[in-house]
C-alpha cells in the first residue's frame, strides 16, 4: 500500500466516526466504481474470437447480512451460457469457455494451451487503483453527507 492510500484510510476512518455509520448507498456507489475499473480492463484484455466472451462480461454484486459491505465480481453472464458451454454427444457439459481461456486447458492431442489470465491481470494490474477510487468516492460521499 502505498504512502498516498493509508494517509486517505486514516483521513476516511476519521470522518466515518463523525458520520456514524455509513449508509449503505455510498459503501455500494464507491465499490461498483472501483470494480468497473476491473471490469473495463478485463473487457480490454480477453481474448476475441467472436467477441461473446467480452460482451458476456458484467459485474454482479454480492448480497451481504452486513450493513457497510459491498463486494462485486467481474464474472460471467449466465444468459449466454448456451454459447459459453460445450456439450458432448450425450448432451452433457464438458467444457466451460470462459474457464478455459482464464486458465488454459488441454487440447484434444495433449498439448496444454495457457490461459490468458485476464481477468487476474484485471485486478492485479489495477489493485491501486482500485484502492484509491473507493478511498477517493467515500471521501467524497462522507464530505457531501457532513456538509449537508
């Protein structure tokens, strides 16, 4: 963590004791802002045959028994699980797409093919980034409530 991101943590743990607790709209705005970033970068870097993979792409918000907690995930769109999955003679499932390009797979003569990895690269690449927005949008939120 860089010098910047821990002085904007303790300015941000300073104004969430004055605030109280913190209203679950901003935790959420600043969370889906910071992930979009992931989520722009892993559209960015997939790989394209068709372009499915890329547009099959959505961040998807957990939902948590916590008041002040807010996590969202890149992943994948069920919707086009039709296109993303392949199935065998039989009809059963033996192959997922999008896994197979993130993590690389085996191919029919043994050969390993290797993932490209970009949705890890997506929030390695941009961990700072990310940090710095939600610190950075919750600031913004907690200044606009206390002033209000």
């Amino acid at each position: 963590m860089s010098k910047f991101e821990i002085v904007g943590l303790k300015e941000l743990e300073r104004s969430l004791k004055r605030l109280g607790d913190v209203p679950q709209k901003y935790v959420t705005k600043a969370s889906r802002k910071a992930m979009t970033i992931a989520l722009r970068s892993a559209k960015a870097n997939a790989p394209v045959d068709t372009g499915e993979l890329k547009s099959g792409l959505k961040l998807v918000g957990e939902r948590s028994r916590f008041k002040g907690k807010k996590v969202y995930q890149v992943t994948f769109d069920r919707a086009k699980n039709d296109i993303f999955q392949k199935r065998n003679k039989d009809g059963e499932i033996i192959a997922y797409y999008p896994a197979s390009q993130e993590y690389g797979f085996f191919a029919r003569n043994g050969r390993y093919i290797p993932g490209y990895h970009f949705l890890e690269n997506a929030l390695v690449e941009n961990t700072d980034k990310i940090a710095n927005t939600i610190i950075s949008e919750m600031g913004k939120q907690i200044d606009e409530a206390l002033k209000g």
